[in-house]
C-alpha cells in the first residue's frame, strides 16, 4: 500500500525524493480520514519553505487541513491538474495525487523522516 | 455516548461514526459525494433516531399549538404534517419543528437532537392555562428517514400503507418489515421521501429490510454529511446554523410560515412591528465566484466592512458549486449583489443567488 522508497510525517506527508529534488503528498490514510476531495489551495511557484510550513491547504466537503512541507526547500512545481481535479487525491494519493515539487534545501533533513516501516507502525498505533 | 438502535448495523456498513449532540451517529459510509449523489438520483437511508418526538394531547392541544407556533395548526386535517417553529415572544427560534396533526386533541412535535431537553422544557413550561398534558417521548422512539426518487418503489413492497396515494406532508399508520410504524411523506433533502418513525424495541428489521430492497436499485446508507449538504442545497434550515434564539422569524427569510390571521401567538406582535419598520437583515443565499469554500463562521464583508459571519457553506456535491447562507443588509440581498467573504488570509467574491439553490424537477 505505502510506497517502500517514500520518507512520511506525523502529519501524513509523504515525500518522493528524485536527486536534488521532492514530490510532496498525503497519504492513503489522510486522504481516507479526510473523505472527499474537493479543493486544493497550492503556493506560489518559488517559495521557499521552511521545515514543517505550510505548503497549502486541502479542503474536503466536510474539512479544512494544513499540509505541511517534510523539509525545507523551494517549490519549483505544483500539481495544476488539482485545481480541477482536486478528487486525485482520493483516487491516487501517492502518485497523480501529489501537490509540490520541491528543491530540497539539505538532504541530511530527510533522515528525520519516518521510512515506510515505521510509518506503518506509526498507523497502527494510531489505529489501536 | 448516546446509541441508536441502528447503532451496530452502521458499523457493519462500515461507517466513519461521530459525535454529534450526545449521540454516537455515523457521519459518512461510502462517502458524501456519492452519498448525496445517491439521494438525488436513486435512494439514501438515514437513521435519525436521534431527533425528539414530544405530544401534546388534551382538550386544548390546538390552542395550545397556536400559541406556540407561527404557523396555522388549525388548517391541519387529521393525517397532516406541517412545518413550524417554536417561537420566543421576541419570534426568535426555540427550534423549528414539524407538527403531525393525530386529531385536534392530540398534536406529535417532532424537534432537533440538539434541542430535545431545551425545547421540552419551554413545551411543558407554556402549558398555564390550556387544557393540556405533554408528554416527551424521544427515548422511546427510533426514526429513519428514505430519501430519493426511488423512496416509493422502495419502501411499498415493505408495508400495508398504500404510498401512492400519500401526498406530500400527510403520514399513516401501519407496518413496514412487520413493524408498526408512523410513516409521513416528508424530509431533509429536498427529495421526495418518508420519515419511519417507531416506537419498537428492535427496529433493526426496517434498516435491514430497505437496505436488502433498496441497494439493487442503488440505495445508499446516508450518514450526517451528506444529510447536511442534502439539505443546503435546498435550502432547508439548520438550527444554530441559521436559525437561533438570535435570529427573528422573518428574518430567516420563513415568512410563509408566519399566519397572522390565525389569531394570538408568541412572538406576533414582534413579526407585526418587523413587518411595519422592515427589516434590517436577510438570511441570504450565496454562491463563491472566485475559488474556495466558504464555511460556517467565516467573515462576510461589504465594501470591506465586517457585515456578519457564513451560517452555513459547502461545496454543493450536486450543484457542483461552493454556496452558502449569510444574514446581510437588507439593502445587499437583491441576487447578483457581489459581496465578500474572508477565507485565511484573502477576500474572495461572492454573489447572491437565487433560493433553493436547488429544486427537483417537477415538484409542485
């Protein structure tokens, strides 16, 4: 279910790392405690995000929650598709899903982040 | 936590269970798009057991009605149902509720979950001087509610009540899934649908029974979330939303349910002297031009002042658009009026629109 080379959050972000560079998204779960879809507030192209800021905002019908950025870097991409298609992060959160593509600041950062094992214990003991 | 008797069935189904007024209550099942999606096109069942059910018998029940009501009980023929409000003298909302007319002596309130205690405290507190004795059932009473166009294929082959020929806002007595039952054509969705209300000690057997007939046909279980876009988009009043003990009668925009002619009640001389001087505020529909949400509680401006606060907002799941109701300067209600509302840090557009912003076809 959970991509083995993703690093996750506490907050269920997930990042891609591709080189120098991240895919951002939520996860599975978030978007299963979320519930329907429906709007995706995304930054500016080029700003520069510390560790655990704001990145953007994603409203389901019946929610608003903050999506916070796993480390520092500067956006250099967002996902466009969302502003119609907001759904694809109930349909495929881990892949056409994703909302941010970052430069990461300091790679050193990503080891802070839970590996897919131990997010998926992470999940578990949220679940008990 | 407060449980229904439906309480396992949900989780069977899966439900995402919450709070809600004391109340463990499922908030979705498969989802409230498609849940609400369901409800308009096909068939959605609804526990709302939750919901207070209060009577009023004695020789002067329909007096007693009247006072406490804007509306005209006095038009209800045995066998009808009408929508109303408990009113205060200054015709604010104690709630709104529906009134099932049994017989002139005998009167089935049917009030919020959120509002059970309080409302039945301002019932048996009005009774001075009336012939009356009241009476609050809620605990004793389980309701479902099946909503959408197919509600009528759906439930017939499961009771004695002959459907078709029930129009809407009348009830019957009889058996559904060998229960006995009051069963009224009325709802929260804005579709056509019956409410089940029984007083059986296992009413599972109706769940289950229309859940079995109704999923074929694409019936859903329908949990709070879509119960509260469902009734958005018509434009059905949710108390502490839109309606409260701050809010007049008229200013919600219910007119149609205030009868002046019909005599004394609590709160007319207030709806008289609002009527005379105007009103200073409407309970107005809106629609987001620019992209966002609007929700309950965030700020609406006009020409960049702090007018009052969204009652209620969603994205309509089938208007496909983000709507909402906001009381704003009478002078700023006419539709196509642009306003503002403040989402985090940015002021979006809004306009007025036209109420309900949805109506299904061919209703009379």
């Amino acid at each position: 279910m959970y991509p083995k080379d993703f690093y996750y959050t506490k907050e269920h972000e997930w990042i891609k790392v591709e080189g120098d560079e991240g895919l951002v998204g939520i996860t599975d779960f978030a978007q299963h405690q979320l519930g329907d879809i429906i709007f995706v507030e995304l930054p500016q192209v080029g700003t520069e995000l510390a560790v655990h800021q704001a990145i953007g905002v994603v409203e389901s019908v019946k929610s608003v929650s903050d999506v916070y950025s796993p480390v520092a870097g500067k956006v250099v991409a967002v996902n466009e598709a969302l502003a119609q298609t907001a759904d694809l992060l109930n349909k495929d959160p881990h892949g056409q899903g994703w909302i941010v593509r970052l430069k990461i600041k300091d790679k050193k950062a990503l080891e802070s982040l839970m590996k897919v094992s131990d997010y998926e214990k992470f999940l578990e003991g949220l679940e008990a | 936590m407060l449980k229904t008797r439906f309480n396992e069935l949900h989780k069977k189904l899966g439900a995402k269970m919450v709070e809600f007024c004391g109340w463990e209550m499922p908030i979705e099942y498969k989802g409230i798009i498609d849940e609400h999606m369901a409800v308009r096109t096909k068939a959605g069942l609804f526990d709302v057991s939750h919901m207070g059910e209060v009577l009023v018998t004695g020789k002067d029940a329909l007096a007693y009605v009247q006072w406490l009501t804007p509306n005209d009980a006095a038009r209800l023929l045995p066998g009808q149902v009408q929508y109303t409000a408990l009113m205060t003298p200054e015709s604010t909302f104690v709630d709104d509720m529906l009134v099932y007319c049994i017989n002139p002596q005998e009167y089935f309130l049917v009030v919020n979950a959120a509002n059970v205690t309080k409302d039945y405290a301002w019932i048996a507190g009005h009774t001075k001087g009336f012939d009356v004795k009241t009476k609050n059932l809620s605990d004793g009473y389980s309701q479902v509610a099946l909503q959408g166009p197919l509600a009528e294929t759906i439930l017939q082959p499961l009771t004695d009540i002959g459907l078709a020929a029930m129009k809407s806002f009348w009830w019957a007595k009889g058996k559904v899934a060998g229960i006995d039952c009051l069963v009224s054509r009325t709802g929260y969705t804005g579709e056509d649908g019956f409410e089940i209300y029984t007083t059986a000690a296992n009413p599972a057997p109706i769940w289950t029974s229309i859940i079995e007939k109704g999923t074929p046909l694409g019936l859903l279980p329908i949990g709070l979330g879509a119960r509260d876009t469902l009734r958005l988009e018509s434009k059905l009043m949710l108390y502490g939303n839109d309606i409260s003990d701050k809010t007049t009668v008229l200013e919600a925009d219910l007119k149609w349910i205030v009868k002046l002619q019909k005599g004394d009640f609590l709160g007319k001389p207030v709806i008289e002297r609002q009527l005379a001087e105007g009103l200073k505020r409407k309970l107005t529909g809106f629609e987001l031009i620019d992209r966002g949400v609007p929700r309950p509680h965030y700020p609406a401006y006009v020409g960049g002042k702090k007018v009052s606060e969204v009652c209620s907002g969603t994205f309509a799941p089938f208007l496909k658009r983000p709507i909402g109701l906001v009381y704003l300067p009478i002078e700023t209600t006419a539709v196509g009026t642009e306003f503002e509302i403040g989402i985090r840090d940015k002021m979006l557009k809004a306009k007025v629109i036209p109420t309900p912003f949805y109506k299904r076809a061919g209703k009379k």
